[in-house]
C-alpha cells in the first residue's frame, strides 16, 4: 500500500461511509427490519473507519508504520469497501429519485432490502445487488472484528513442521473418528493439552539452552525431555495455526474463551520455542522417532461406565494455559501433571506410555480439601475426590522405592486410586512430580492436624459432623453483628468432633476450622464447645446458620482471698454467650444437619418428642469403668425468638421428680449435669497466656419438661424406668396411711399428692408424692390382685406393706433413702381422696384394664 492511499483514500471512503450512514438513517423510519440492520452495519463501518481515518494520519505525522502484512490486509478491505459503498450510492441516489421528498421512501414499492436472493418471484434487477452489498458489508465488519479483537501472535517461520510431518500431523488430527465435528474449542484444547505436556517435560528435564552450556553433554534424560517438549510444541503449533485458524467458522474465534485461549496458546507456543536454539532442535530422525499421534490413545472404560453414563465433568475444562486456572471460576489447580495409568479391572487396562493423562490437585471455593483429579485429552473421563490422608502413605511408599534403587529417568511404580468404584493405577513419568503430590497435601494435612480425632487413652474422639463451608464470620457479642475490621475464613472446613471420657458425663465437644488448601499459609482453629446451652439459629430457606455458646473463659472477680485481695477465675456462663460465629454453607440440607448435631447426643435415644416450641430426646448411658454404672441422659431443647438450644441433665437410678397431671408438667428439683472449668481459677492475677478448658466438675440443678399431651408425658416417664411404664397419673387430696375412725376415713395432713401406677408385665405398683415440705415424700406399694373398696370419691387398699423416702427407684419403682430410717419399711391401710368421683374411677379402670 503507497503512502497515497493510506493518507488520501481511508478519509475518502470514511467521508463516503458517513454520507450514506446519514441518508439511510433518514430513509429508515418506516423502513423494514433488514434496512435497518443494514443502517446499523453502516454505523459500525463508520466508526471503524474514523478509526482507521486517524490512525492514518498520525501515521504522517511520525507514528510508527503499520507492518507489511496489515497494510496488504487494510488495502484489500478498503478496495472491497469502496466497491460496495459506491454501488450503494448508485441505489440511494436512485431510490432518491423516486419520491424522497419528504425524508421518508416508498418502501412497499421497492422492498429489495427484505427480500431473499433465492426467491422465484419478480423483483426489482437492484434487489440481488443490495443483498452484493449487505453480505460484503457483513463480512468486512467480521474481518475487520478479527483484525481488531483478536489477538494472536505470528507463526514462527523457523519452527514449523516440515511438508512430511505436516501431512502426517494432518492424516493423525483428522483420521478420529468424528472428528469433522469438533468445535473450534474442541481444538483449541488439544493445542492447549500440547502445549502443557511440552512445559511438563521441560520442566522436569534441563531446559535444552541450558545443555551445552561448559562443554557438559546433556544427559539422557535431558535429550528425551527436550526433544519430546519440541514435538509436542510442534502439535501445538500445528493445530493452532494450520486447523484452527483456517476453520471454515472464523466467528467462531470470536468467542470469549476461545479468543483468550488463542491468545495464551499463541504466546505460550511462542515461549515454548524460544527455549530452543538453533543447534537444540533435533534432527529429523529425533523428531520422528516420537509419538507424532495428535490424539490419546483410549482405554476401553474411558468412554462409558457400566451404566452407559460418561464420566466426563465437561469437555476437557481442565486443559487451559493458566497453571493455576481450572477452567471454572470456583475451581483453582495447585498442581498439574501427565501420567500414565491403566484404567478399571486389571484385565482391561493398557499399558500406556507417553503419559496420556492429566493428573491434577486443586481446590475448589466453599471447599478446603485438595482434590485429585484424573482425565484424558478428549474430555470423555473424568474422575475426581478428595486426596485424604491415607492416599499419601501409599505415595510416600513408593517414592522411597524409587529414591533407594531406580533411576531417576525411569517411572515410577503404580499407584492405585480409587475413584468410587473405578480403580486407577498410576504411575508418574517424574519423581519430582509425584514429590510435588505428596508434599503440597502433606503440608497441608500437618497445618490442620488440629481436626483429627485423639485417641489418648483417657478419652477418644468421634467426628460428628464434618463440611465444607464458603463463609465463617466470627461475630461481636453480644449483638451478633460483624467485628470492625471483620474476622473471616473463607472456603473452609467445619468439623465438630465430641470427646468421650470413662465417666459418659464428663464429654465435651470441639469445633475445628481448617483453612483452605489453596491458601499460602495453612492453618486451623480450635474453639472449645459445650455438650449444651449452644444456640443455634436457621436463616430459613438458605445455608446460613448463626451459633453462640460460653467458652470456659469469661472473667470473674467477685471473690477475695479474705485480705481483700481479689481472685480472678475465668469461669463457663451458659446465660452468657461469648463465641458467636455465623456459617454460609453450600446448601440448607447442611445446615439442618449441623442443627441436629448440636441439638442431640451422639448416640440413639431410647425415646424422644417433637413438639411446637419444645422437643427432647432421652439417652442410655454408661461409664466405662469397673462398676459400669447405668443412668440416663435427659436434653430438652427449647426455642424462642428463631433461636434454639438444649439443656443436657443426667439422671441416675434414685432420683425426685414432681408428676402434675393437670398442666402435663414434670419437674426434677435436683438433676446432676456437667459445669465446665478453665486453667485459670481463683488466681491472685489476671491470665497471662491462653486459657483453656480444663476439665469437668458435677453440679447439680432443675429441669422442667413440658408436655403438650399426656400419652408423650407417660411415655417420657415410662423411658426413665428401666422395666415398668407409666398407666396413671392424677392428683389426690388425701393420701392417708391410717386406720378408719368412727367408719370414716381420717384425712390426711400431708396435702396434696400425685398418684402414680406402673406396670410390669402383670404386676402392679403405685408410687406417690407428696409435696417438697414432707421429708419422706414417697410413698410405693405394690397393688394386689384383690380390687381396692372404693366409694364415690376415694380408694382404700386393705393393709399393706410400703415404703416411705426422699427419693424413688426408678428400677423398682420403690421409695427409698428415708430421712428416718425407722420408716423405710411399714404396714398400714392406705386411703386415697380423689377431688371428683372420675378421679376414682379412672384409677380403679386403669387398674383393672392393666391387669388384663
């Protein structure tokens, strides 16, 4: 192109291009769509050319010149251009002509614009060169997109493949079956996959500049390395510049993510080759003595499993230039590799050489582990799952067989990889890559070890609940609003572990958040967390969850050491939360989850109640230990406000409760539960270093269990006896153990009592209370078989032997531990006043209908 033309006729056809961008407008108000989009491409053309227009002249005026290729490129288009436009001009002037008068044209008389070139009907002989013009129009707007939008480096001239690796390059990209219907990205992945096997080999051989360097000759491995690197970056040049870029979709290339694989694959070829001197490129012996396949070979159980399912999690999202990109925005490769591996039962593997599988450790967002992931070039296998701990012991096996007998140069020996019920064996083509496998997850796995259950022969470990998480926010208390500057962990993992001592009581439970493998300096927390009083809170129909609790280390000081001297300790306050924690999990199936875990013993119930506001679960447990004492575990949970928590007691075999029939209420004044003390008591000075939990101390307290509806209170009673069940339960007015007096029952001056009956298998007992100012306040006895005299309101038993104390065997369902021991076994007729005559009756039918 003369400097003419590049100073005269850019401006010329830009001049032209706005005139008639400015008329067609005019023309197109009424004009139909195809006008309009015509109209639309002319504005397009016209921008681009005021464009060029300026970069011309700058041009004159001491800019840097276009280089040769782009100028014979800009000439043709601008000779194309001009062409079409003045052909249009012809068709505006005369359509002008015709009745422009008033800015608007005749369009149902001249409807070329709309019509199709293949149309059989009479038209006007202008309407097949307006469409000469719209298609041409198209197409350089497309050229000049590719021109502007598409960056690609230029093929290096000197590393190329030659006319007879060319053609078997060709004969090998396009003898796969189907492969006419790969996509432009289809083969911008093969190019990619090239490209990353010659950087694999590169940098686990020297690099081949570097080779000759003090007359030293290149090892072995060294030659392998870099000539098979060189062939590779041949294929990966073939396909980017001989199959790609001629497809016959240039629009294709417009894409978003192909036109930045184009991009990186070019430069990255281009830095492939920069590697190689002139004497570093081996001969045409060397070249063809490699695998010059475009395609993997395939193993039978890569195309389908069993159930005719592919395995493939995309087509190929792996294979991308970034190291460290995996293809999707919530995914990260720490580690990328080419293996070999025979696939499935041993009986169909191959014995595969060349490395013709990526192997990868990455992580994904929201999650923490590292996962391992295995796939081939096409896209059409594809098995992933996290790396765990005892993968690495395998690895680190056999990598010590390696570093003590074979060559460097040599695979290593197979690895087995179960990927669900597929079976994989690898082998590594380095032992530095299978270091890298073995050492990014090991680091990692030793910066979390926190979360691994203990076992340390006074207690043992159990995980409870184990997630990943993509947000953990720790919150300011009281308000449970973020901390200024906020306190985050991000894509992380959430365990909480329970540890279990001899003495059941004495268990507790700790929360564990473990960084994400991707992050540069690995690390965990370890919050102390009760069995109890934890509150959780549910955002409804998402996986956000907010937890509070008392950790053991709130300061107290109200003591003195009685020279008014004050004591610190620092103490657990189950009424006053100071850990608060807000989770967003992935789902809001994890978050009911995690509520269950925190609401519930970790263990089977032997009985348990749901209710509106209210629910609890009764456990059996024991202490392991000699006497292996048995008792029961009570926790009753209860919301309020969205928030819900859970009160755990323990009761053993002897105990006191009150039984009211009539609110369907059930209270034990003294139950044993766990308080848990810190490092840090009654000290004369505040602590200077971390204080921690310590151990657990009984105390005892009261619980309330409140009942919607009677046959769950009898039930829940009923799971507190080791044998019996609860029948009946009512209130009495009187309950007397006294001979009748002038044949009247003599009331008597306890007060009121709750009466109970329980039954065991055929036999009968019943137990009552009386109120807390009555120090043997129970009364057992067992019901013979004989029914009881009764008369409107009240019962009488002829005399029997019963039992008086302060507390009831709920094995026996006897009283015992009397106050005076003089009255734990005694005899007497016993009368029971009822308020109503039902009262009695019910007695007397529950009683009967036990017995049959």
């Amino acid at each position: 192109m003369s400097p003419d033309i590049e100073v005269i006729d850019i401006p010329k056809v830009a001049q032209m291009t706005y005139d008639l961008c400015s008329v067609c407008t005019a023309m197109s108000l009424d004009a139909p769509d195809g006008f309009k989009q015509l109209v639309s491409k002319l504005e397009s053309l016209n921008s681009v050319l005021q464009e060029l227009r300026d970069g011309a002249v700058l041009t004159t005026v001491g800019q840097e010149k276009s280089g040769e290729e782009r100028k014979i490129t800009l000439q043709r288009g601008l000779n194309i251009c001009y062409s079409n436009l003045k052909q249009l001009k012809e068709l505006v002037d005369k359509y002008q002509d015709m009745g422009l008068g008033n800015g608007k044209l005749p369009w149902q008389l001249v409807n070329w614009a709309t019509q199709e070139e293949g149309s059989t009907s009479t038209k006007p002989a202008t309407v097949g060169t307006a469409n000469g013009v719209t298609q041409d129009l198209y197409h350089l707007q497309l050229r000049e997109q590719l021109l502007q939008q598409l960056r690609v480096e230029p093929r290096d001239r000197y590393h190329q493949p030659d006319a007879d690796l060319f053609t078997r390059f060709n004969d090998s990209a396009h003898k796969k079956e189907r492969s006419q219907d790969l996509t432009t990205k289809d083969w911008l992945r093969a190019a990619v996959w090239w490209l990353l096997k010659a950087r694999t080999a590169l940098a686990n051989g020297e690099r081949p500049s570097l080779v000759h360097r003090g007359g030293a000759s290149p090892s072995t491995m060294s030659w392998s390395a870099s000539h098979q690197a060189y062939v590779d970056l041949l294929k990966a040049s073939y396909v980017l510049y001989d199959v790609v870029l001629k497809r016959e979709k240039p629009q294709e290339l417009l894409e978003d993510e192909n036109r930045k694989l184009i991009s990186d694959l070019s430069e990255g070829v281009k830095d492939g080759f920069s590697q190689f001197n002139q004497v570093d490129v081996p001969d045409y012996a060397a070249i063809r003595s490699h695998n010059l396949d475009i395609w993997e070979p395939l193993q039978p159980e890569e195309i389908t499993r069993d159930d005719g399912q592919a395995f493939s999690l995309g087509n190929a999202q792996y294979t991308t230039v970034d190291p460290e990109d995996a293809g999707h925005d919530d995914e990260q490769i720490l580690f990328r590799t080419f293996v070999n591996a025979g696939i499935g039962s041993k009986k169909l593997r191959m014995r595969t050489r060349g490395a013709p599988y990526m192997l990868l450790l990455s992580t994904k967002y929201g999650e923490s582990e590292p996962k391992i992931t295995i796939c081939n070039q096409c896209g059409t296998f594809c098995l992933q799952r996290d790396l765990e701990p005892g993968d690495l012991a395998q690895l680190v096996q056999v990598s010590d067989v390696s570093l003590n007998g074979l060559p460097i140069a040599k695979s290593t020996e197979p690895v087995t990889l179960k990927f669900d019920s597929v079976n994989v064996s690898i082998s590594f083509q380095y032992l530095s890559d299978m270091m890298q496998v073995i050492n990014m997850p090991k680091a990692y796995f030793e910066a979390v070890q926190l979360r691994e259950p203990l076992d340390a022969g006074e207690f043992s470990e159990t995980v409870i609940f184990k997630s990943s998480a993509e947000l953990l926010e720790q919150l300011r208390m009281p308000s449970m609003k973020p901390m200024n500057p906020p306190v985050v962990h991000r894509s992380c993992e959430v365990r909480i572990l329970e540890r279990t001592f001899k003495d059941a009581w004495r268990s507790i439970r700790r929360m564990v958040v473990s960084s994400s493998a991707a992050e540069r300096d690995a690390h965990s927390m370890e919050i102390f967390m009760p069995m109890s009083h934890v509150q959780v809170s549910r955002e409804k129909g998402s996986g956000y969850v907010m937890l509070k609790w008392s950790d053991t280390c709130q300061e107290r000081s109200g003591k003195t050491d009685g020279n008014y001297h004050p004591l610190f300790s620092y103490v657990y306050d189950a009424g006053s939360p100071n850990i608060g924690i807000g989770i967003r999990f992935r789902s809001q199936e994890v978050t009911k989850d995690l509520e269950r875990v925190i609401l519930t013993m970790n263990a089977k119930p032997s009985f348990s109640w749901v209710q509106t506001d209210s629910s609890g679960h009764v456990y059996d447990v024991v202490d392991v230990a000699e006497e292996a004492k048995h008792y029961k575990a009570v926790l009753v949970c209860q919301s309020r406000l969205g928030w819900s928590q859970c009160s755990l007691h323990y009761l053993y075999r002897d105990t006191d409760y009150t039984c009211q029939h009539s609110c369907l209420r059930v209270r034990f004044p003294r139950l044993f539960h766990a308080d848990y003390i810190s490092s840090h008591v009654e000290q004369l000075y505040r602590a200077d270093q971390r204080v921690y939990f310590s151990h657990c101390e009984k105390t005892t307290g009261n619980m309330v269990a409140q009942f919607n509806e009677e046959h769950v209170l009898r039930g829940f009673m009923s799971s507190l006896a080791s044998s019996h069940k609860l029948m009946f339960s009512r209130r009495a007015t009187s309950l007397s153990t006294k001979e009748r007096q002038f044949f009247r029952h003599k009331r008597s001056t306890k007060g009121d009592s709750e009466v109970q009956i329980w039954r065991d298998g055929d036999k009968l007992r019943l137990a009552a209370r009386w109120s807390d100012h009555i120090m043997d306040r129970w009364l057992t006895l067992a019901i013979p078989s004989l029914e009881p005299s009764r008369a409107s309101n009240w019962v009488a038993f002829p005399p029997l032997a019963y039992s008086r104390g302060m507390v009831i065997n709920m094995a026996q369902i006897a009283a015992g531990s009397p106050k005076n021991s003089n009255k734990e076994r005694q005899s007497g007729p016993i009368t029971i006043t009822f308020p109503t005559t039902q009262g009695a009756s019910w007695q007397f039918l529950s009683g009967r209908m036990v017995r049959d």
